[in-house]
C-alpha cells in the first residue's frame, strides 16, 4: 500500500461514526473549536492534529521534544531534522500543515489598523502585546517632527503611530523576500523578529524626538556620548522584563536570547560601517543571525546604504501631515526587491532601472530636511526650548526605580524615569508657579506667543572648509567682532547672536549612497551589478554634502535687528563665506566690497567687460534696433531688422 493510501484509510478509520469523511479543513475547525485557540494546545492536542491530518508516524517524535501548539508555525526544516524527521518532501508537508494554523488564529487575535498612510493593517498577536505596554504606549506623548508643529500645523503626529507603520512595512518586506525567494529559508521566527525591530527601534527617542538627543543632551552632558538609538535598546530590554514579555515570545515561538539578540542588532544597526568600495570587514559581527540571512540586517535600519522601511515610513507619513508631495513610492521597490549574493555576502537589491528612482528618494531627504526639519524658525524654535529645558534641568524631579529622583538631562540613567519623560515637559515648565522655573518659563510663553529670535542670514563656507559644533561659540564672537564701520550706531554683543551649523546630505556625508547599493538585470536576476552615477543621468549631483549656516539674534527690535544683519554681511565678508541671499537689501553698502561675491557669469550678462576685481564700469548694452536717419520725435524712421 502507498505512502498516501495508507493515509486516506488512516482518515477515513479515525473520523466520527456519524459523519464519514470531513475534509481536513472542517477538521481542523473542530480541533480548534474543541480546544480553543492552537496556542493552547498542549503536547496531546498537537499529536492529535498530527494523527487527524494524517502523520501520525511522527507525533512520538513532537511528544518526545514537548512541541505544542503555539510552536508549530515556526517549526523549521533545521528544527525536524533534528527531531529526526530527515526527508525533504515530508518536512514539506509538515510545515505546509501547521503554517495553515496561522491563518486559523481567531480573529480576535490579530489587531487590525486603520492607518492614515498604509490603510487597515493587522499585526500580529505579539505585536499587540508589546504596543500595549506602557513603555510603548508613551510614544503617544512624543511629537515626531518635534519643534516643527509650530511651523506646519498639520505637523503633530507622533513616534507612536510612525513605529506601528515601520513595523507593518518591515511585515511587508520580509514577507516579499520570503515568497519571491523561498531559498532563503525565511522562517516564521524571523519575520516575527523583523516585525519586532521595525515595532520598537523608535523607543528611546526623549521630548521633541530629535531636539532632544540632537540639543538638549549635548549642551547638558557634553561628555557623554548619547542617541536614542542607546535609549531604544535599553528601553526594549526594560519593557520586556517589566511585563514579563519573555515567556509570551517563547510561546509565539520565538528562541531566547538569540532572537533577543536579533532584534535588538537591528534596533541598534549594522556595527560594520561601509567603508569606500561597500565591502564590510571579514568578521561578522552578529549574534542573532548568521551571514547567510544579513540581508535581513537591512530592513529596519540599513547602515549600508540608507534604504530601509524606517525612512519609506517617514517619507510618506511627514509629507502626508507637512502638506509636501512624496516623490518616492515603496510600493514599487517591493516589486523590484530581491537578494543577490555580491561575493560571499547577501545583500537585497533591485532592478537597475530603478538607479534613478533612488537617486530620486534620496533627493526626496533633502527636500524634507531643507523645507522642514531645518526650517529656520522651526529650528529656532527647537533652540529656545532647548533653553528653556536646560534652565529648568536643576529642578525638575522625575521618580524613577526605587522611589530615586532623576532630572530631565539624567532620566536617560533609569528607563523607568526616562518612561515618564515626554513632550509634556512642556506644559510642566510653562504652567508652573514656582520662582526657579520663572527664566525658562518666560522662555517658553516667548515661543507660544511668537517673540522668537529673528534668523539675520544664512551663508555657507567653502567646499573645502568645515564647520564642527564646538566652534558655535567662538563663531558667535566672530559674529558680534564684526562691526561694521559706519554703517550702525547699535552695538551688540556675543551674547545677542546664536550660530547653528546645519548639515545636509544623502544620509552618508560626503559619500554617495547609490555606490553601496547593488542591482541586477532581468536577464540576470542572480548577478548583482554596480551602477555609477554617470550610467544614470548627466543630472545628478557631484557633491552629496553640504553645510549650512545660520545666525539668529536674541533682541528682536527692529534696530537691532537690522544692525545684525549688518554684523552678519560683514561677518561673511571676513570669513570668505557665500553672499546671503539677501545681501544687497540689507547691506547694500557692505556687498560691493567683496569682489568675489560678484558672479561672474551674471556681470557678462549684466556688466559686460572686464571686473578686474571691482565693480565693473557699466557699459551700454547693444540695441537690438538700430535707427536710421531722423530720430522719432522729429519723424518717421526706419528699423533694421
């Protein structure tokens, strides 16, 4: 008798007396009904399932490994092998049949979204537990644009909702990779730790997102070296222990602590840096996955070339609430994802005629940095609350573990202090009534009714030239040195100026990410190729960096105002930086002095002739109609065409 006869009579002699055959899907049904949830299923239930759909040869082999139910769907092949299950074909079978439990979870079980920017999205179980912790929960209260609300009013949406779409689009990419290549052996566990990551790699994240680990922790610890990114990972361990999470994972199937160790290497991303050819170091430096399945290090947070589900989120969830079009769509990478070997690697890639389209998304990045997230008075707006912050630091207490009192610069020591610390800091600081808080409040009330510090200019250095933040300072006193003679009677002092240094670039500094990122032909899906920029467009940038800087004044009276502008030209003038925008405005006797501050294609055009480093003698343009014999007034004259 066959292997599959003896199966179908294996069926039939075990069904009910009265009902005759059932197909095996009303049978599961009722196994499930009988018992609850598969979750539940004790080491019985799951032989039982076995026996009912027809392999009962193997359930000795589960009860002697005390497999239930909630492990099923992430059996792997390496896990029956090991339980001696050896042939390819029947660990197929197998699990074909118990990934049909995951489907046959009740309803209740998965969670369904309603997301402005994905639509309905269900996750799954696990997720759910973690979203409802309160460690979780406390993204609600954390803007994630931070200052820019003040700006954009449709701007204050919140780390929550971000970290749920960054964990459904990890979801969707792992799962494309896993059907469009089931050599990868994607198992469930992996999807589920993918998920895990996307869900939690925002939960260090302190008061107004950025304005916190990017301002706030500098001025107040300048010694120590601190992003949220240290926070997300500390904090992921604090809310897993806290709510006793570690047993749930293990029953969705879940290993520890190399699964911990997964999710928190891809929070915490790649340790290898590209360096200039895209080629890490020989030492893999993971202990969640081995190299064969790196490739999944490059969904959440991708170190390697900037291409991951945190930044399609935010791309479209921050263009969607500032009112800005999103140029690049997500949707149409996943069509194009696979995984190429590029040497002894794996890397994911994508068709090579979508060069263009990320060179595209990265262009995208800049925009939003450049029109939202470093908007001028968004940016100033962050400093004063920053302020603010730093004045009331000293006073502020926040109780953390056994009852100790934390400030706002060291809840960051304790996460259940630093669960406490959002962007309601705000309110507390701006409503209290005690005399220590009276500086910062001030502060604050200044924002709320719109006295800002007024931004005089803004200007670059040269290409070769840079900028660091520990010269903020000294620049500040360049600033207020540089009087300009005869053209103010107000005098202002360091102290009156702020200098911010801004910079803009691909994700990579001065390198261009599209290098790191490696394609393939349709007639060659396997082989990975490199595209360089010349291959794409004539068009592209040749520079991928860039600084800015900005120079704010803290009086804002007109007369003082217009005098820094004034002390902001000249200032250019000295330091050889680029003519503001508004130069010739607001210092129109300043800009003449500088010779190199005259374009040269712009004085051909306007002032033909020669420069030689001064303002050019300007010269009659040449009349495009020539007169002959009377002029107008005393007649009629003819034209040469």
């Amino acid at each position: 008798m066959s292997q599959i006869e003896s199966r179908k009579r294996f069926r039939i002699e075990n069904s009910d007396a009265g009902d005759g055959f059932k197909t095996p899907e009303k049978k599961i049904s009722n196994v499930i009904g009988a018992s609850g949830d598969y979750h539940d299923w004790g080491v019985d239930e799951v032989c039982g399932y076995l026996r009912l759909m027809g392999y009962g040869e193997w359930q000795q082999r589960f009860r002697d490994e005390q497999i239930t139910g909630v492990t099923l769907p992430y059996l792997t092949e390496a896990h029956l092998e090991k339980m001696g299950i050896c042939l390819l074909g029947v660990q197929l079978e197998l699990l074909h049949c118990f990934r049909k439990l995951w489907f046959c979870s009740p309803v209740e079980k998965i969670k369904i979204f309603n997301d402005p920017i994905h639509g309905h999205i269900e996750l799954h179980p696990l997720l759910v537990r973690i979203i409802d912790t309160p460690q979780f929960q406390r993204l609600h209260y954390i803007k994630q644009l931070g200052g820019a609300f003040f700006v954009f009013p449709g701007a204050s949406h919140n780390r929550f909702e971000h970290s749920i779409g960054v964990g459904y689009l990890a979801g969707r990419l792992v799962q494309v990779l896993h059907e469009r290549q089931p050599e990868l052996q994607i198992s469930q566990r992996d999807m589920l730790c993918v998920q895990i990551a996307g869900l939690c790699h925002d939960l260090g994240h302190g008061p107004f997102s950025h304005m916190f680990d990017g301002k706030f922790i500098p001025k107040a610890c300048p010694t120590l070296d601190w992003k949220h990114e240290t926070a997300s990972l500390q904090m992921f361990d604090h809310l897993i222990s806290v709510n006793g999470l570690e047993s749930v994972m293990v029953e969705h199937g879940l290993e520890l602590p190399e699964d911990l160790h997964f999710i928190k290497e891809q929070i915490a991303g790649p340790t290898c840096i590209p360096e200039g050819d895209g080629q890490e170091t020989a030492l893999w430096p993971y202990k969640g996955r081995t190299e064969a399945k790196g490739f999944l290090y490059e969904i959440v947070a991708n170190k390697r070339n900037g291409i991951d589900v945190d930044k399609w989120d935010y791309f479209a969830r921050d263009c969607h609430h500032l009112g800005i079009q999103n140029n690049f769509d997500y949707k149409r990478f996943l069509k194009f994802a696979r995984v190429c070997e590029v040497g002894t690697k794996k890397h994911i890639c994508t068709r090579e005629k979508e060069a263009g389209n990320l060179y595209d998304m990265f262009h995208t990045r800049n925009c939003l940095h450049r029109r939202a997230y470093q908007h001028k008075v968004g940016n100033i707006i962050e400093t004063m609350i920053t302020e603010a912050f730093l004045k009331a630091d000293p006073y502020i207490e926040i109780e953390g573990s056994q009852g100790k009192k934390y400030a706002i610069s060291t809840a960051i020591q304790d996460m259940e202090a630093y669960t406490k610390l959002t962007d309601h800091i705000f309110q507390q600081i701006l409503y209290s009534s005690t005399s220590e808080l009276a500086e910062a409040r001030e502060i604050l009330n200044n924002v709320i009714c719109r006295k800002l510090y007024k931004c005089v200019g803004q200007t670059q250095p040269k290409s070769k030239t840079k900028i660091s933040n520990d010269q903020l300072d000294i620049l500040a006193s360049e600033v207020a040195q540089a009087y300009p003679q005869n053209s103010t009677d107000v005098k202002l002092q360091a102290e009156d100026f702020i200098v911010t240094i801004i910079s803009m670039d691909y994700g990579m500094k001065e390198k261009n990410p599209i290098n790191n990122v490696r394609f393939y032909c349709k007639n060659d899906p396997q082989k990975a190729i490199r595209i360089r920029r010349n291959q794409v467009s004539q068009l592209l940038p040749e520079r991928f960096a860039e600084q800015l800087i900005r120079v704010y004044c803290k009086k804002i009276d007109e007369q003082s105002i217009e005098a820094a502008k004034k002390y902001f030209v000249q200032w250019c003038i000295n330091r050889d930086f680029t003519k503001p925008q508004d130069g010739d405005i607001c210092a129109p006797e300043l800009t003449p002095l500088k010779a190199s501050w005259i374009d040269e294609e712009d004085s051909e055009d306007d002032c033909p002739g020669p420069t030689n480093g001064t303002l050019a003698t300007l010269k009659p343009r040449t009349r495009l109609f020539q007169k002959e014999g009377p002029s107008v007034n005393g007649g009629s004259s003819n034209l040469k065409q």
